[in-house]
C-alpha cells in the first residue's frame, strides 16, 4: 500500500475508528482536520444491503442537493429546434446536434453533465464508447434523457448529483465542499441519506442500509451513526 502523507496521517489520529459519529460530529471532525491548498470535496460513502447483478437492485438516480455541490457544471444539451433555444435559455454551456457528436468523437470532453432529448438519442447512443466509461451518457433515471430541458438545465446548474450502486454495493457522492457551513453540509448529506432510504428496493430482504462514511479529498472517511436512517 502507498504510504500516506503527513497530513493524511495527522487527520486519522483524530478520528476514533472504532466509533460511529453522528453526522454534526463528524462533519466537524472533518474541519478540524489538516486542510489542502484547494477546496476539498466532502463525499459519502454508502455500503448497501443489495445485489447490483439484480435487475430489480441496481440503484441509481439523481436528486437536487438543498445547498448544492459548490462546483459549476458544465452542460452539454443534445437538442433540436425550440428545445435547442429553450437549453440556452436555461443556462446550457453548450447546445448542439452533429456538430458536438463529432467534436466528442475527435477527443473533445469540456463539459461535466450532457442532457438529450430522447429524439437524439438515436445519435447520442453513437457516442457510448467514448462516454459510457467515464459515466457522461445520458440515461432517463437520472433526468438526463428528457424533453424538459430548461427543468433538467437548471437542477444540474443549482446541484443536481447522481448516484449509481457500483458492483461491489457501494454508493459514493459528493455532498458539498469543505468551505460549506457545517449546516449545509449536514442538510446536504441528510437529504441524500433520505433519498437513498426510500429508494430502497422491495426485493432487498434484511438490512439495507449497512454503512456510511463521510471523507474529504485528503482525508479518511469517518464513519456514520446509521441507526438514525434506518426505517
């Protein structure tokens, strides 16, 4: 294993591995923690009860966090017509139709978030090689795929997130940035602690919720009281 910086060592002794924190207390943790020379993202970790190889189990979706995520998206709309007006009107860094499939086929990637109306998609589909790796392809559970462009346009500019259960039952999403109030970084990671809650699959027998951890970029993750979340 890689040996840890310094700093990265300094912030484990602070933390009681044995110890589940409620969510002020670890959030504070993470503040009186040694700090970057840039804004750091905060990120949960989720450890779920579930089986992604099941259709029925693989959790993914988006939601709008209250305080947002700290960072500006970048957004590609794939659209035509009125709704190609209607994105640029909401805010979208970027419309267009052939010309940025081909700008994306040619190596082009200088935006963070792309929505298609679903008459597009037929195209877009085109490009999943290059972006079905790195997670950019637009998909309708998350909104991206979608005739409501303004509303989609304007829920990733105020801090929309995605989430998406990896093979090994994990969920990880960002919930703000280090500079965030302590409030708002805790209103963002309850609202998505809720969120992942009710999209708890039916099928999903026992325990759903099983751990949480919250971190920051240069830091260990702290974990989480879950008996609060739980049902």
């Amino acid at each position: 294993m890689a040996k840890r910086g310094k700093k990265y060592q300094e912030a484990t002794k602070l933390v009681d591995r044995s110890k589940s924190y409620q969510i002020e207390e670890a959030v504070e943790l993470l503040k009186q923690m040694p700090k970057a020379k840039f804004d750091e993202t905060v990120e949960v970790a989720f450890r779920l009860g579930v089986d992604p190889k099941k259709a029925d189990q693989q959790i993914r979706g988006a939601m709008v966090l209250p305080h947002g995520t700290g960072k500006t998206q970048r957004v590609l709309v794939f659209a035509k017509g009125e709704k190609a007006k209607e994105a640029e009107a909401a805010g979208a860094d970027y419309v267009g139709e052939q010309d940025f499939i081909e700008k994306i086929n040619q190596g082009w990637l200088e935006f963070d978030v792309i929505v298609a109306t679903p008459d597009m998609m037929a195209e877009v589909g085109k490009l999943g090689r290059v972006l079905g790796p790195k997670g950019l392809m637009p998909n309708p559970k998350t909104g991206t795929v979608t005739f409501e462009v303004e509303k989609a346009v304007k829920e990733i500019k105020a801090g929309k997130v995605e989430y998406r259960v990896d093979k090994a039952s994990n969920l990880h999403v960002p919930v703000g940035k280090l500079s965030f109030d302590t409030e708002k970084l805790v209103e963002n990671f309850e609202a998505l602690a809720e969120t992942i809650v009710k999209v708890r699959p039916q099928s999903v027998k026992g325990k759903y919720l099983l751990n949480m951890a919250i971190s920051k970029t240069m830091g260990p993750g702290i974990k989480i009281d879950v008996s609060n979340y739980r049902p």
